[in-house]
C-alpha cells in the first residue's frame, strides 16, 4: 500500500507548471520587508532557502495590491515597479532551484487602520463593503495601540477589482508562474461574501449570488491576465479570522455557490483551510462555524486540484501546504523524505520583523540551519 510519505513526493501537474512533489510552503506574513513594503535580499534568501530545501511548490506571503494601512509592518506589496523589480529577485531565486512560485495577492478591506502610515501616504479612505466595524485589532506601533474602525463603504467595487487585475499584471512581470487570490482570514473578499460584514443592496450584497459577485469578478479579471490554468484561490469556509464568520446554513449556501461558480472558470487549484480550534476568534467561539471543510466543498471541485494544510486525510487533497514548519525548518521538505528530525530551536521572539537594519532581519527569518545530509 502507497503510504502517506510516498504520495507527498509524487510529482503533480497543475496546468502548465509541474510541481515535483506535494510537499508546500504556504503563505506566511514575516514583515520583513524594511524599510516600507519593497523586497529585499534578506526576503531573496529566505525564498531561496525553502525552495533549495525541496518545496515542490511555493506560494509568496500575502502581497498587497495597493497601499493600505496593515497590522503587519514591512509587508511586502505588489502595487509599483519598485517592488515587482524587488519580486524578480526572489523569482529568479526560487526558479533557479527548480521551483514553482505564486504570488498570493492581497487587500485587507476593512481591517486597515486610516491613521498608519501607509494609509496615510495612500491618502485614501479604508474601503469595505458596508460601514460595518471588525471586532479587534491592535495597531501595536500606533499609539494608544487601537483597533478596528468603521470603514467607508466602497461606491463601486469595480475600482477594487481592478486593482487586483493590475496587480496580476505585475506579478507576472515579476516573474512568478501565477497567483493565488486571498479570499481567507477575514480580508475583502469574504467580507463581500459574509452576511455580517456585507449588508448592501445594490448588486454586489444580499443574494448568495451577489455576495459571491465580488471575488468571482476578481478571478475573471486575474484570468484575463493569467489563463484561468495559472490562477488558485485561498478560502477559509468555517470562518474564524477578523470577526467573520456565518451561521452553518449561510454558510454552506455561500460556499457551495462560490466554489462550484469559481470551479467553472477552470482554475488551477483551491485552497481550503479546514476548520480547528485555532481558527477561533478571541472574542467567542460563535465567531466560527466547525464544520468539515474538505468533505464538505471538495465534492463539489470537479477541475481544479485541491490543497490544505496537514494532515492529508483525504484522497480529495492533491497537496500539503505547510506553514509553520517551515519557519524554523527550510529544509523542511527534505527532512520529511529523509526521515530528518524537525529540531531546530522555534524562535518565537523574532517570528516577525519589528522594522530596523537589513541585517536585523536576519534573526529568526534565514538563520535556520539545515540538516545534515551526508
């Protein structure tokens, strides 16, 4: 019998890229990207690191689409020449160990905070569907360290899809071999497509049908760009992140809609984030409906592969995507096929950057060391 470790190194096709195993980095916001939101040689190496390391299949940390006031300081964007010429670096990198890379496009709706700096310099409001507030937030490097606001309501939602179709277009000029849509954890996407964040009544709110309108218009528009075999999308049905989530009925309706409507344009992939305790926002575990996602949506995926995080339960997942593994491991990969102990010491401390020197960056981000392989 073919164990679970033999699939995970079986090659894979995905369109026109051939990924040479199943085992992936999945997207993780590091904020390393000093001194605003360009990457830079420390973010090189890091990406070189993992794809020497064996991932068969990379997928880029959320990269934004245009200027916004985030949480995370030092994320990388994919929103000027500045930063595609930064992302061509890191494409060569990982191309050159023979690995296949996505750019995970982004736009945080809501959750940005008009006083940061970035939103400030952007001189544009934070846009969401409805003026309907998250619960949370800590903007730890503003002061008074606040949370959430009540965002303005976005006229006509074809100026944000537009922005996703001009940040496909630098993606591919930086190099990638596709992208993937953050349609998860909370962002603009699912807040066109939750009930509780999404009270419109104009074309782009009430119905399922409407509700889904938002993000399927941004996959057609990546599509144009791409080819719908170069385009994946990340979603999170059981909610959980930044004060979304549904009732169970809503919430299968919505997303038994979306996936089977998006399955149709013929996309590369799905990623379906699974329901766990974890998911479960600080405020109350209504905030998430348990639900068993895989079994659920995959049914209803008739073209494209499927991914998830681990464990692979299911002959409906086509690949892992592994995040924190990989953080202290960059050679996670490889020591999963040659039976390597994951014992590098996690530096929590330094998970993520807090601004300073380059060289800085370097602590808990590209100092992990490999394995021995002799």
């Amino acid at each position: 019998m073919t164990s679970v470790q033999d699939i995970l190194f079986q090659p894979i096709q995905m369109g026109p890229n051939t990924l040479k195993n199943r085992v992936f980095l999945s997207p993780l916001t590091r904020s390393r990207s000093v001194p605003t939101n360009v990457p830079n040689t420390v973010n090189v190496e890091y990406y070189r690191q993992r794809a020497k390391g064996g991932a068969g299949f990379i997928v880029s940390e959320g990269a934004l689409i245009t200027r916004q006031g985030t949480e995370w300081q030092n994320a990388p964007g994919i929103w000027n020449d500045e930063q595609v010429n930064g992302w061509k670096q890191v494409t060569e990198a990982v191309h050159e160990e023979g690995t296949v890379i996505f750019c995970q496009l982004w736009h945080l709706g809501r959750v940005s905070h008009p006083e940061a700096p970035e939103q400030l310099a952007a001189g544009t409001p934070v846009y969401a569907p409805s003026a309907i507030a998250a619960r949370g937030g800590k903007f730890r490097f503003l002061l008074g360290q606040p949370g959430y606001v009540t965002p303005t309501v976005i006229d006509d939602p074809w100026k944000l899809v537009a922005l996703f179709k001009k940040a496909a277009i630098n993606a591919k000029d930086a190099g990638f071999d596709g992208v993937e849509i953050l349609a998860s954890n909370g962002y603009l996407i699912p807040q066109f497509l939750d009930i509780t964040s999404n009270r419109r009544t104009d074309e782009w709110g009430g119905s399922v049908e409407n509700r889904s309108r938002f993000g399927l218009e941004v996959l057609k528009a990546v599509i144009e760009i791409w080819g719908s075999d170069r385009v994946g999308i990340k979603l999170m049905p059981a909610g959980g992140g930044n004060d979304i989530a549904m009732p169970l009925e809503e919430t299968l309706a919505t997303f038994k809609y979306f996936l089977g409507e998006a399955d149709k344009l013929l996309i590369a992939y799905f990623v379906l984030y699974r329901y766990t305790e974890v998911n479960n926002d600080f405020i109350t575990q209504e905030r998430t409906t348990p639900h068993d996602v895989i079994a659920t949506y995959g049914p209803i995926i008739k073209n494209a592969l499927v991914f998830a995080r681990p464990p692979r339960t299911s002959r409906l997942q086509d690949g892992v995507l592994f995040g924190v593994p990989w953080i202290a491991h960059p050679d996670l990969a490889l020591r999963i096929k040659y039976n390597k102990p994951l014992d590098n010491v996690f530096d929590k401390e330094h998970l993520y950057g807090s601004g300073g020197s380059l060289e800085a960056q370097k602590k808990g981000y590209t100092d992990y060391p490999f394995a021995s392989y002799n």
